[in-house]
C-alpha cells in the first residue's frame, strides 16, 4: 500500500535535483555573459593561437610516357642532445637500438657527453676605443647529433610512442615500490579494531613511505620530462629518389638543402615572419633540370591556424585552413627505355675502350626532341681548368655527373665537313658543284700557296686524287676540304665574316643551343689570323663547340635544312596531370636550301657505304647517313707525354631516304629496344673516327 507514495517522493525528488542543476548552469551563464564577457579564462584567450605548417613536396621530373625519374620523398632524421640525456645515455640508448636496428652501444656513444675547449674570437675594445681581437679558450658540448637518418612516418611514430612511455631504471624502481606500498595498505594483516597504536603506527610508516617516494619522483621528473620533449628530437628531411638509380643524372641534375625555410603568416594587426622546423629545410635546384626549373617545381607548404586544449583541437576553432600545393611536375622528351640503352652502351665501351668521357644524343629532327642524352667519365678524370681561373684547394673535381654533351667544349674534327660542303654547295661563287664534282686531293698532300706554310695532310689511308666530292667525303679528305674552304675565302670580307664562318654560325655551331637544362659554355673561334685559320677550320680545327651543337647541326641536314631549337622539356603539368605550359618545337630557321640537305645526305651515306670510314655503322634493315670525325687533343700534358689523344664522333641519322621522320614501324622497335645491339657499333666506328 506504500509503494505508490514512495515512487512519488522519488519522482519529486528527481525533479528537484534537475531544476537545480539547470539553475546552476544558467545562472553560470548569466555570470559569465554579464559580469566577465571579456575574461581570458572564458574566452578563447585561455588558448592562444598556434600556427601549424604542413611540407609541400617538391615537383617530380618524368619521362616523355609518364615514368618517374625523380620525384620527392619525406623522412626523418632523429637528432639528440646528450647535455639532455646526460647520465641516461645508456638506458635511451637500450630503448632505441631495436627501434632504430643500431647496437646500443653505437648509440650510447653517440649521445655521450664529449666537451672539447675550441678557439673562439672575442672581440675587444680598449681605452682609445680600438676595436681588437682576442682569441679565448670556449668549452663545447656537442648537443646536437645525428642519431640516425632516413627514419619513415611510421618508424618515427614508434620512435615518439615509445619515448613517451620512457622511464628510466630508478623511476621503475620508486614506481614498484609505490604499486607494493599501495599493495601493503590493501592486504596487509588484519589489526583488531581496539589496536589504535598498532594501527596508528602502520598508517603512519606508509604515508612517510609514500612521501618519500614521492619527492624521489619529484626529483627525478624534470629531467626524464626534458629528455622525452627535447632529449631526442625529429628533422624533417625532404629526400629526392631516383628510382632508376642514376639514369639521366647529369641532365636531371642535383638538388641542394639550404636553410630552415621562413614562412609568413598574417595575424588581425600585421604579417609575421618565422624559421619553422615542422618545415624540412628548402630544397633548390643545384644544376640541370632541377635549377632550371626550380620556380615550377618548388611547393608552397599549407598552414593552419588553431587553437588547442587539453592536448587536443578545440572543434570548430580553426581560423585558417590551406593544404599544401605540391611542386609542379616537369615532363621531358627524354625515354626512359632509349636512355638505358644509350648509358648501356656507353658504359660496355667505356670499359674496353678507356676513355676519359663518351656523350650519346639521340634526337628526333623533325621536331628537335631529344629522345636520349647519355653520358659516362671515367672516374680518373679530372677536366682541366680554364685558364686564368684559380686553383682548387678542394682536393679533385668530381666529374661523374658532368653534362658533356652540353658542357664540353671540343674541335669537331671532321665532323665539321658538312658545313664546308654545304657551303661550297650554295655559296661558292661562280660554280654549281654536285656530289659528282670532281676535286684534286692530290694524294693525301697539299702545299697550299698562301695562308699556311706546313702541308695539309690527309690521314694515313685517306690518299686519294683526284675524285668526286663524294668520294672525297666518303674518305674524310682533310685536302678536299681544305681546297674547298680556299675556294670559299674572299680577301675583301670583314674578319670572320667568310661563307664558312657564317655558315657555321648559321648552324648554330657558334652560339648557344638554348637548351633547358643549363650549363652551355660559348662556341668560339679562339684565334682567327685570315687564311690560315681559314684552311684548318674547314676541317674542323680551330672551333671549339658541343657535341650537341654539332648533333643538333646534322639533324638539321636530316630535317631537309631547317635547323630545330633542341627540345628537352615537353610540358609544365599539375600533380594530377593538368597542363600548365606546354612547351612547342620551335624553328631556329632554314640553314640550308632542300636541294643542298638532299647532297649532303647522300654524301653521309657514302660514308657509311663499303668505301667510307664509318662503314661499322651499317645496318641489315636501313640505309644509314652519318660522318665520323676525329680531332687531335693538342694539350701541354700530351705533347710533353709524346702521346696522341683524340676526340672521335660519329654523327648520323636513319633511315636515308626518309630522315625528316621515324616511320611507324622502327618508332616501334626503337622503343622495344630493336636496336640497341647496333648502337655498339655505331659508337665502335664513331671512336674509330677517321683512321682506317
């Protein structure tokens, strides 16, 4: 009969209990809205603003089909203060040798205390107010180390989730003997309850137990608190990988770290400027592609504004919100596949053949597209310096990823020919010559009857007499050449202005390329006294041009005499393959007329006929056009050794009959590798140059 009236009273009193409660809040409310609106500790004042930064990956460099040849990769380096760490050195170094997979004792070495007194200039000023300097005694403590380096996200997750929950030996000792004092108030013996001494002395032994315990801790957190916040600390590091090893690494080019970037975000009243380590340090193109395109491929880190408490975001508090933008990817004309083969090949010759340096090009004429651009050193070998320039105190130069296709500047040797043919084709004046032109090369010896006293000689095995100026290439006859560039001098031009040197200039062998991947030096004539040097340019001495000006200069013979700006980058493209800049084949302009490119490819592939000198170069399947060319280094240390070195090049196109454009079937099998056990052979005969 009571129930009823008991589930009331339970009701009524719930129901109070509720006002209450509401009435508490709301008069909270109403006194934090009306009486301290402006209070810090019930505003987000309580939780000042934090600027957050998130790294912005640098752009990719990809192949003319897509495939990546550098591309961005963020890691982790650990970095340690031993002056931190001090006497816990061993117990971190046993925390982190299986994390890291480093032995203990390495890492207790390296955050070992190590003080050393250095040097250090201490400026002065005396009485009369001179400025002096002293030098002092300073000790040093190494505090910053490098623990270990390339460490992933999740490797250094583990590394952070550990180092939170680090304790060192003693703490685990007071904290056991805390858990057994806990343990001895919970299950000690039962104490009759009359027993007030007894149990009087029990609690006061565990409480001063406990205390003791407790300031032991005390003691000991600071320190153990230092080492997991700034003990043992992350460097973000931006990494560039190449996946296909050193592939194109001349052209690509190198990056270089500089300094913790600084960044600027903007607040109510002003802009502010920060150096920030959630940054890895900015990376910037060193040479190559990566310097020339160092605008486009560098990222902008994103940034967020947020407040924090407790550990952890305040919902719905974030007054700024950018994501990052990754660097722009650049895409090369340059196959991946073509470029294997060419480096292939050039590292196969380069061990049985010894060279100090090999370059292969390979372009599309009709377009100027280099499809391949191969390089190899020889680890030896050192480039000479320019004169006038400093010596190095640096130890040697490192040449292994030097561009020399782009960057060396050499005699073409006979290579030079073809512009001397293509001259006397179009502006010898007075005669109409034909590769059925008959030239005296007087047996391999010409005395000529003025600008040059010594004989012009052909090379042993190229005596020919009178032929054809077909024959006279197909042999690389330096006299041919020589009495074709004498026919060409005019006594009345300006200096260097004779119808070799400006078809050399119209070439494109006397300026700059323009290629995108810098480093071009200048194309000279370095001496210039009238016939003389007259005679030995026409040919190939006394100019000093690239080998990919001299490529660049036969693929305009191939492209029916219009000569292509050299194309190395196809487009600028967004990270998810928008097109940003597209970059066009582009004319430098007719060098030759239709008729003059048509003799001149049959003059290259009498060169590579039975007769010729690069008749190694011959392929099954095509008729091949091509010119060798060998040029005598003539440096001090060669003379004085009474040793002979050459430059050797080969230069040529495929097919002959149709050079302007690849058709569909050999584009094919060029990018099935179709070819790459003929390219040995081109480069064999290329080497071979102009000696029988």
């Amino acid at each position: 009969m009571n129930a009823p009236a008991t589930n009331d009273r339970m009701l009524t009193g719930l129901t109070l209990l509720c006002c209450a409660a509401f009435a508490g809040l709301a008069g909270r409310l109403v006194y934090i809205q009306g009486f301290r609106p402006d209070s810090a500790r019930y505003t987000l004042g309580a939780n000042p603003a934090r600027v957050s930064y998130i790294p912005a990956p640098r752009g990719e460099l990809l192949d003319r089909r897509g495939e990546r040849l550098v591309f961005s990769q963020h890691t982790y380096n650990l970095r340690g203060n031993p002056v931190v760490i001090s006497n816990q050195a061993p117990h971190v170094a046993a925390m982190l040798s299986p994390l890291l997979s480093i032995p203990a004792a390495v890492l207790e070495e390296r955050l070992t205390i190590r003080p050393e007194l250095r040097w250090k200039a201490v400026p002065t000023t005396n009485a009369s107010g001179l400025v002096t300097t002293q030098w002092a005694n300073v000790l040093h403590t190494n505090q910053n180390v490098l623990v270990a380096s390339n460490l992933t996200h999740a490797e250094w997750t583990r590394v952070q989730t550990n180092l939170k929950a680090f304790r060192s030996p003693e703490q685990q000792r007071l904290l056991a003997a805390s858990a057994a004092l806990a343990r001895r108030r919970t299950n000690s013996a039962a104490i009759p309850w009359w027993d007030l001494p007894a149990r009087y002395r029990l609690r006061k032994e565990i409480s001063r137990e406990g205390k003791e315990i407790t300031q032991a801790l005390k003691k000991i957190q600071p320190q153990l608190k230092e080492i997991r916040e700034n003990g043992i600390t992350r460097e973000i590091v931006e990494r560039r990988v190449m996946p296909h090893g050193q592939l194109a690494a001349p052209v690509l080019g190198s990056t270089t770290n500089g300094q913790i970037p600084m960044v600027e975000y903007r607040t109510a009243t002003q802009r502010v400027q920060v150096r920030t380590r959630e940054l890895p340090a900015d990376v910037r193109g060193a040479d190559g592609i990566e310097r020339q395109f160092d605008d486009e491929l560098h990222g902008v880190p994103g940034q967020s504004v947020l407040r924090r408490g407790k550990g952890r975001e305040l919902a719905g508090t974030r007054e700024l919100d950018l994501p990052p933008q990754p660097g722009a990817n650049v895409r090369l004309t340059l196959d991946a596949n073509l470029q294997y083969v060419a480096e292939n090949a050039l590292q196969k010759s380069m061990g049985r053949l010894r060279p100090n340096w090999m370059s292969a090009i390979l372009i599309r004429p009709s377009t100027g597209e280099i499809l391949a651009l191969a390089n190899a050193t020889d680890p030896r070998y050192v480039p000479a310096r320019p004169s006038g320039s400093p010596p190095t105190t640096n130890g040697p130069a490192k040449p292994r990823h030097r561009n020399h296709a782009v960057s060396e500047l050499v005699e073409p040797g006979s290579t030079f020919k073809l512009v001397t043919y293509a001259a006397a084709f179009e502006a010898l004046p007075g005669r109409a010559l034909t590769p059925e032109s008959r030239i005296d090369c007087e047996g391999g010896i010409w005395h000529p009857p003025a600008g040059r006293r010594k004989p012009i000689a052909d090379a042993r095995g190229h005596k020919l007499h009178t032929a054809t100026l077909e024959e006279a290439f197909a042999a690389s006859s330096n006299v041919g050449a020589a009495k074709l560039g004498y026919a060409l001098w005019d006594p009345a031009a300006p200096p260097r202005g004779t119808a070799l040197v400006r078809y050399a200039d119209t070439f494109g062998l006397l300026r700059r390329t323009g290629i995108l991947c810098g480093g071009e030096p200048n194309p000279r004539i370095p001496a210039w006294d009238g016939l003389g040097t007259q005679l030995i340019l026409s040919y190939g001495y006394g100019i000093y041009t690239t080998p990919l000006q001299i490529a660049m200069a036969y693929a305009a013979v191939a492209n029916d005499g219009i000569l292509m700006e050299p194309m190395l980058v196809k487009s600028v493209e967004t990270p998810s393959g928008g097109i940003i800049r597209n970059l066009a084949p582009r004319q430098v302009g007719r060098v030759v007329s239709p008729e003059t490119a048509r003799h001149l490819v049959r003059l290259m592939t009498a060169v590579v006929g039975p007769k010729g000198t690069g008749k190694d170069a011959t392929m099954d399947d095509y008729t091949v056009a091509g010119k060798t060319g060998t040029a005598n280094k003539m440096t001090k240390a060669h003379m004085e050794a009474g040793v002979t070195a050459h430059f050797s090049t080969f230069v040529g196109f495929l097919p002959a009959e149709n050079p302007p454009g690849l058709p569909a079937g050999l584009r094919r099998r060029a990018e099935g590798f179709g070819w790459a056990r003929r390219l040995r052979c081109r480069l064999r005969a290329g080497l071979q140059g102009d000696r029988p």
